[in-house]
C-alpha cells in the first residue's frame, strides 16, 4: 500500500506531564520520537498525527539535570485528549504531595484513550489507582518501592516497557524511547515507526520484555577481574567455552580459573556461559524471523533442545511461547 492511498491519521493531542526535578531525557525522548513523527509524514505529504505539548503545573521547571523548561500549564482536565504521558525524576515524590495535582491527574487520565510513563512516572499512576490488577515496570532501583505503594499492581523488575490494557510504564530514561516507538507503530504502522528510529538513530525492535540490563552489564557489577572475559565469551558464543578453554583464555589452570571465578562472580562458569548464550536466543527470537534450529545453532546450543531447557530455566517459558509474547509483528507497508 502506498502512502497515497493510505488513510491520513488524525491529530492527536498528547501531553507529556512534567514536574520540578523531572528527569530531562524522560520529558525529551518521547518528546522528540513525536516530533520526528510528525517530521516524517509531513516529508511524505501526509497529515501531521500528533499535537504534542508538554504540560506542568508552573510555567518554567528546572529538571534534575538543571536545565530551565518552559512549559504550558496543565490544561482543564474535561478538554480532549488522546495520549496522557507521565514523565519521572526525583521530583516526582514532591508533586504527588499536592492533592490539587493529584486531583487534576486522576480527572484529566479519564480522557485519554490511553496513558503512559516513564520511570517513576509509574507512581503517579500508581496513586490514582490505575495500576491496581495491572503489571507494571518502572526503574529496577525503584521497582521495590512501587510495589510496596501499589500492593494491587504486578511489579516486574525485568522489562524495559509494560503494555497492559491502555496504561502502559516503563522503565527509566531510554525505555521511554522504546514505549513510545511502540505507541508510534500502534498509531501509523511498522514503515512510520521504523523511519522515525532511523531517523533518532535508535533500535526499533528492543521489544518491551527485554531485560532493563544485559547479562554482561549484570556480571560487571560483580568483580571486574573478568569483565574482558564475558565480553570475549559474548562475542564467540558458538566455539569451545569449556572450562578448560576459558582458563586458557585466561592464562591460568584450570583449578585456578574456576576457583577465583567462582569466587569473584558468584556463579560457576558454565553457569554464566549458558546464561549469555540464553541471552543471545532472547534478542534473537524477538529481533529476527530465525527457525528455532537455527538460533541455536547461532547460539552456541548443541541441540534445540538444550536451548529450550536453558530458556525455561531462566524465563520460565518455551522459545515458541517467548517469542509470540515479546516480538513486534513483522509485516510489510
């Protein structure tokens, strides 16, 4: 289908609630995913589909990164609207403090079609009941205490954005870049989205249950001894990674290597090699149209078998079941 022939989207206004203390990428990225949606239809003469501003309950915040925004006030809450988007920080604590603010939220969140946040905007959702019999994300060093605010909600700590219904959270700075990509696709379709992340630079397809953080950035928290070993391992996932030949890798025997590996990762080898192998069929069940056979194969897993053990070890779910959960429908515009 052509772009001339396709039905020109409507305007839709969206508002990107801000706040004193907001976190700046948090107001900025699904910010400008909007704009450079906007940028590329009006290149492909079609109708401009989005109306964005963002909103606040003062004319100017100083966000957390210490640069002046100058914003419009909130507007009357009975006014039309199509997306209602709730930007975190620090400063998301002290306005939740002022029950006009809260007040105002919960009637403006009763016009949208449908709501969203990013990072600890996920509490401000959280105390007007929306999150309540829902999942939820918000940042994983946050993740704890939204819980214990929101007893009714599902919090996870893993994934990067959480769609449920019409709310939607995620988690912090980047992942809001992610959910409003998905939100874009929603709206005008795989071609637009896709442009509009070439055009930023960024991946499409991070799809909503990907881990907030990588296996490798997970195991450098640990003792950085080995952190040019896990990088070395992710990137030759199909050769020999047995103990032995880590060791060598490493220059030490192989009592050696396994008993300070231990020791400073907290995990055994073979533990860590089939976690980032696992790592690697996630990325590649969501991101790609590979067989099963052949992602493992990729992967470094002697049979598929052995890889679905390994996937229902770790996410609790087979890679057919993965799959259809997480990947973002490829089609053709």
């Amino acid at each position: 289908m052509t772009n001339a022939t396709q039905k020109p989207p409507k305007l839709r206004p969206v508002e990107i609630v801000a706040f004193g203390d907001a976190q700046l990428l948090d107001i900025a990225g699904p910010l400008q995913v909007l704009a450079t949606a906007n940028e590329i239809m009006a290149l492909r003469n079609a109708s401009i589909p989005y109306a964005a501003r963002v909103v606040a309950r003062q004319p100017v915040i100083i966000t957390s990164a210490g640069l002046a925004l100058n914003v419009a006030p909130l507007p009357r809450p009975d006014t039309a609207i199509d997306t209602l988007v709730i930007a975190g920080g620090r400063g998301i604590h002290t306005v939740l403090k002022d029950p006009k603010f809260v007040r105002w939220l919960e009637s403006r969140s009763k016009r949208a079609r449908r709501i969203a946040s990013v990072c600890t905007g996920a509490f401000a959702l959280g105390a007007i009941g929306l999150l309540d019999g829902r999942r939820a994300t918000t940042h994983w060093t946050d993740a704890a205490a939204l819980a214990a605010r929101t007893p009714k909600a599902r919090v996870e700590t893993e994934p990067i954005f959480i769609r449920d219904g019409k709310i939607s959270t995620s988690a912090g700075v980047t992942a809001g870049i992610d959910l409003m990509l998905a939100l874009v696709e929603e709206d005008l379709g795989h071609g637009a989205a896709l442009a509009v992340a070439r055009e930023l630079v960024v991946y499409l397809r991070r799809p909503g249950g990907q881990s907030q953080f990588s296996a490798v950035l997970k195991l450098q928290s640990q003792d950085p001894s080995f952190d040019e070993l896990h990088a070395w391992i992710a990137s030759h996932l199909t050769e020999d990674l047995s103990v032995a030949a880590l060791a060598t890798q490493m220059g030490m025997s192989e009592r050696t290597f396994v008993r300070r590996y231990t020791e400073a990762v907290g995990a055994t080898p073979a533990r860590v090699v089939e976690t980032l192998r696992t790592e690697a069929v996630r990325q590649l069940l969501t991101s790609t149209t590979l067989s099963i056979k052949r992602i493992a194969q990729r992967c470094g897993f002697r049979s598929q078998d052995t890889m679905r053990r390994s996937l229902m070890r770790q996410a609790s779910t087979t890679p057919l079941d993965y799959r259809a959960r997480f990947a973002i429908q490829q089609r053709d515009d």
